[in-house]
C-alpha cells in the first residue's frame, strides 16, 4: 500500500495483518497484546505515515498524555524558568504541557482553565492571579481534575501548593539593607488595587492576609525587619503601581524625587528589578552610591548589570519541577492530604548594596 497523507487505523490494521482493534491496542498502549504483534503493528505504521487520532485515543484510554499550565506572566523570567522544570518533569514522564499566559488577569485566568479542562488535560498546574472568585478552580478540584498551586496558594482550597517562604526571605532582604545603614528602604511590590489599598493600612497591618499572592507575605517580611529594628513603617515609601518594568520605573522615578527619598530599595521580582534600574540610570544617579537595591529572583542578567544586583534567588526550577512531580502523584490516584511545600532560597550578596549617601 503506498503512503498517503489520509492513512487510517484500518489501513494499518489491514497491513499489519490484524484486527482494528489489536491495532488500535498496539499503537494506544492499552490493553493485551503480543510483543510480536506490537511490533508488526508498529512498522505498518511507521511504513504508512500512519499518525494516531489523540483525541479518539483519549476517549478509549481516559486519558490525552497533556499537562495543563496556567501562568501569570511569561515575560517574567520566574515564571520562565518554572515552566521549563514543569516541562522538562512533565517530558520525561511521555506528557506534553500545553501553556496559556493569564497576564495576572482573573478573566483570562477563568478562560484559560476552561479551555484547558475542555481539552480533557490529565491535570493542571495554575499560578492565581488572585482569590477574589476561586469558583473555576473549585470546579477543577470537583470535576476529580488533579490541581497544584505554583508560587501562590489560596486559603480554603484543598490544592497542593508549591514555592517559598516568601516572609522569611523578604525580611532577609530588608535586614541587609538595614545592616548596611539605610532607615529609609523603598518598596517596589508591583502589586494591585486591592494591594495598594492594603499598603495604605497604617503599618501594614494585615497585608500578610492577602490571599493568592507571594507580595502580601513579602511586603510582611519588610515589616517585620523594620520593626525588629525599631523602625516604623513609612506609607510614603510604599508602592504597589503594577508588575511590568515600565510601572516600576516609574513607581522608582517618584520615590526618588520625593524630599526625603529612600537610600535602598526593595525589589519583589526581576522586572521590578529591571524598572528600579532602569529609573536610577535616567535620573543620573547609580547604584550603590546614591540607591542600593535588593530584588527578589536571581535572573541571568542580574550578574552582568553594573554593579551586579544583590538578589533573594529562588529555587525557580524546583518550584516549577518539584509543582509537576506532585500533579503527577495525584494523577497516579495519591489522595493523600494537600501538601505545601517551601523550598529554601538564598540571599546573593553582590555590589547593589551600600552605605547611605552623605547628603
């Protein structure tokens, strides 16, 4: 028989010398079928260009062999670097992963776990982009979908989460900044409506709270070093102005030019990072000598800029790697209690951080 683009499962039935249905055992991995027979089954194949119908292979097996994963934003390279451990777990155990990009945006976030169950993923890996309606993951977990969280978690839903323990590295961070001299340390959380309102409590009381997000624990970690030093928390040194570079360049051009400016910074993720550096390069000044700062994520460029940048570096891969390993336990049948696991981080310390400037 010759080759053609249309090549059916009878075709290859038929040049095997077997029925459809130990072809189609053959080809799907399912089911008894002798070693010879397998292999017969598989050059006819191979012969043929035959290429299987996964979707009608998904309704025989119950299964489609795909991960879904929904991030909050893919130009952050944390989110990046998690995804090639979800990807480089996931391959290796034969599964394909099929990304959609939520932009930290609830509606897309919905979208993208409908179109996703809708396409029978075996299991789902989502970063939230907040806890204000979790009814779309709640119907995930109901619909016996294996669910892990990656980076944030969401009280009241019974899903294993994997990350950091994002107060204790932030309080890490600012107490360097705080050993160096600095009393006035900036905070760049990026950060919404519903953060920006948190931040305006006095103190920061509360933000801890803030549900399906690492910058309320992280912005508590702040806190908490400033007030082991007996330091208040200054609203005005606060901003939560958004999550891409441009917001936090901005968000850094209007600290940096208030009467009393901050001497450091604290960065929560590299794009704020990039923004923070971004600002203090058009406002004439350099790092450390007028501004040190912290960031969080130990991107690839974070060692090349000029001074290299003090960094709290995360286990980025592992996060991503260690969220796979989990979906994939609960799509083996572990019913076991939800898991939360924080994975250590570590503070680099390069040349970002300095003494105050003498003004």
């Amino acid at each position: 028989m010759s080759r053609t683009a249309a090549t059916t499962l009878p075709d290859v039935a038929r040049a095997a010398g077997v029925s459809t249905a130990t072809a189609a055992r053959a080809l799907g991995g399912y089911g008894s079928v002798r070693a010879d027979t397998r292999q017969k089954v598989q050059a006819a194949a191979a012969e043929l260009g035959y290429r299987a119908n996964s979707l009608a292979r998904s309704l025989i097996t119950g299964s489609t062999d795909t991960i879904g994963v929904v991030l909050a934003d893919i130009e952050n390279t944390f989110f990046a670097s998690a995804l090639r451990g979800i990807a480089d777990t996931a391959h290796a155990e034969g599964l394909e992963v099929v990304l959609v990009n939520s932009d930290e945006d609830l509606d897309n976030e919905r979208n993208a776990v409908r179109v996703l169950t809708e396409k029978r993923v075996d299991g789902l890996v989502v970063c939230p982009a907040e806890a204000r309606d979790i009814s779309h993951l709640r119907a995930v977990i109901d619909a016996g979908i294996p669910l892990v969280l990656l980076d944030r978690r969401v009280p009241r839903l019974a899903a294993d989460v994997v990350g950091i323990d994002n107060r204790a590295a932030a309080r890490e961070a600012t107490t360097h900044l705080l050993a160096a001299g600095h009393t006035r340390v900036g905070l760049l959380t990026g950060g919404d409506p519903a953060l920006a309102a948190a931040l305006h409590a006095p103190g920061l009381a509360g933000v801890e709270r803030l549900a399906a997000t690492t910058v309320g624990t992280r912005a508590a970690g702040y806190r908490d070093a400033l007030l082991a030093a007996g330091l208040s928390v200054d609203p005005e040194l606060l901003s939560a102005e958004g999550f891409h570079r441009a917001d936090a360049a901005a968000a850094t051009r209007r600290l940096l030019q208030l009467p009393d400016p901050p001497t450091a910074l604290l960065t929560l993720d590299s794009l704020l990072s990039l923004g923070a550096l971004q600002a203090v390069r058009e406002l004439g000044l350099s790092c450390p000598d007028d501004v040190s700062i912290v960031g969080f994520d130990d991107a690839e460029w974070a060692l090349v800029t000029s001074p290299p940048l003090t960094v709290v570096a995360q286990p980025v891969y592992d996060i991503g790697a260690e969220s796979c390993r989990l979906l994939l336990r609960r799509m083996r049948g572990n019913t076991g209690r939800t898991v939360r696991k924080a994975l250590p981080t570590e503070l680099i310390v390069r040349g970002s951080v300095g003494p105050p400037p003498r003004f």
